[in-house]
C-alpha cells in the first residue's frame, strides 16, 4: 500500500534501467579515450583513422535499446533522469513522467545520449526508489 509522501515506483523495469546506466558509463570512457591531446599527428608521423559516431558499437548498442523501449518506458526513463538531477522531486513521479509525455519533441535516444552525466542521474533517481545496480552488475560481470 503506497503511503501519501512516498513516491511511486518507475514504470520501466530497473533491469533496463541498469542496462543504460552501464553501457552510458562505457561509452563516456569510450568518449574520454577519444579527447584530442596537445601532440600533432602529422608532426608524430602518425597515421590519423576518422570514425563517426555512427560507427562506435556501444553508442549504437545503446541508442538501439532505448529506441525499442515502449512510449511509457521511455517517458519513465526521461522523468528519471529528471528526478536525477533534481528538476522534479520523487514525490512529483506523476508530474514528471507526464511532462515527459508532453514535451517529446526530438528523438528520446538523441536527447539522453546528449546528457553527459546521464549514468550518475539514473542512479541517484533509482536510489530515491530504493533501488540500484549493484545486483544487476554482480550478474553481467564475468565469471558470475
């Protein structure tokens, strides 16, 4: 039975939440192995490879994703970010996820693929549902 101040639960399963918020955090370190330094290439006389952002798997893998998600999840998601990052409180979930609704103007995989601390807003926003990630990692990892 839900208690008048304790806000509702996300209507998007944190299985898929978590999956965003891995693949996210890979593709910021991808991002950060990609940062131009101070040397010339030229200069280092090295051969310099062009890539579009089309073209790196785990940003297609993640854009993928969030565009096979349901209108509904997709609203969940934008108004989780949101409580993230403290544009709207938990107790305002319905608030938040109508607005979502409301102003879907661009593309929502665009649009949280252009929130660079995108990761660290869906896990702030999970923790004020009593939820997280740590299960969900123990279970992707490697030898688990």
């Amino acid at each position: 039975m839900q208690r008048e101040n304790e806000p509702d639960m996300p209507e998007i399963g944190v299985d898929k939440v978590c999956f965003i918020v891995v693949k996210s955090r890979e593709l910021l370190a991808e991002d950060e192995g990609l940062a131009p330094d101070a040397s010339n290439p030229s200069d280092d006389h090295a051969a310099v490879t062009l890539t579009t952002a089309a073209a790196r798997p785990i940003r297609q893998e993640l854009r993928d994703f969030i565009e096979a998600l349901d209108i509904d999840e997709l609203a969940a998601l934008v108004a989780l970010v949101w409580i993230g990052r403290d544009d709207f409180e938990p107790g305002e979930w319905r608030a938040a996820v109508s607005e979502a609704h409301a102003r879907r103007e661009m593309n929502t995989a665009d649009y949280l693929l252009g929130i660079p601390l995108l990761p660290d807003y869906l896990e702030d926003a999970l923790s004020v549902f009593d939820q997280s990630c740590q299960d969900f990692v123990e279970r992707e990892e490697p030898g688990a």
